[in-house]
C-alpha cells in the first residue's frame, strides 16, 4: 500500500466516506463514545489485533468510555492511504461496540 502524502482533495473524498472523522493538527482524527468502559476497552482490544495485521499504529487514547484516536504516517510527514484504510478498519470495528 502506498504511503505516499495525500492532497486536499484526496483527503476530503476520504473524509466524505469516514462519518465523524476530521482532520486536526495534520491528522485524522476521530472521538468514539462507548456505553462503557468495558466496551470502550474491548474496542481498543479487537482493534489491537486488526492494526498488528496491516502494522500501522493509531496515536490513541482511552478515558473511561471515550478513545480518541489520531492517525498520521511519520515517515510520509501527513495522511497517507494507510491512515484512510485503519480508518475505515476502526470504523467497522467500532460499530460491534456501539
């Protein structure tokens, strides 16, 4: 998969098929409200196993039902399709958790 920078315009197409997702501070990003913590952990747990798959790593965080989650490729220096495609992967997965 490439990890080549993508434009503006290649950015909002992806924006427009990832509901909930911006962009800030140069990074996809995305809160996820969960009804508890114990789903909003077994989110971050099947989501774990997903990201070793394709071994590209979210910047996240988890505060009681909430994970937040930042996605960028360092070496590309911005978004890149790997970020879009763990978007698209943490978008399916969170839905088993809503």
């Amino acid at each position: 998969m490439s990890a080549n920078k993508l434009n503006d315009d290649e950015i909002g197409a992806a924006l427009e098929r990832l509901p909930g997702w911006t962009v800030q501070d140069a990074k996809l990003h995305r809160e996820f409200k969960f009804p508890d913590f114990a789903h909003a952990f077994g989110f971050m747990a099947v989501a774990a196993l997903q990201i070793e798959r394709v071994n590209h790593h979210p910047e996240w965080s988890n505060v009681y039902n909430w994970v937040r989650i930042d996605l960028t490729t360092h070496h590309a220096g911005g978004i890149t399709s790997k970020d879009v495609c763990l978007a698209e992967i943490l978008e399916r997965t969170s839905r088993r958790f809503a």
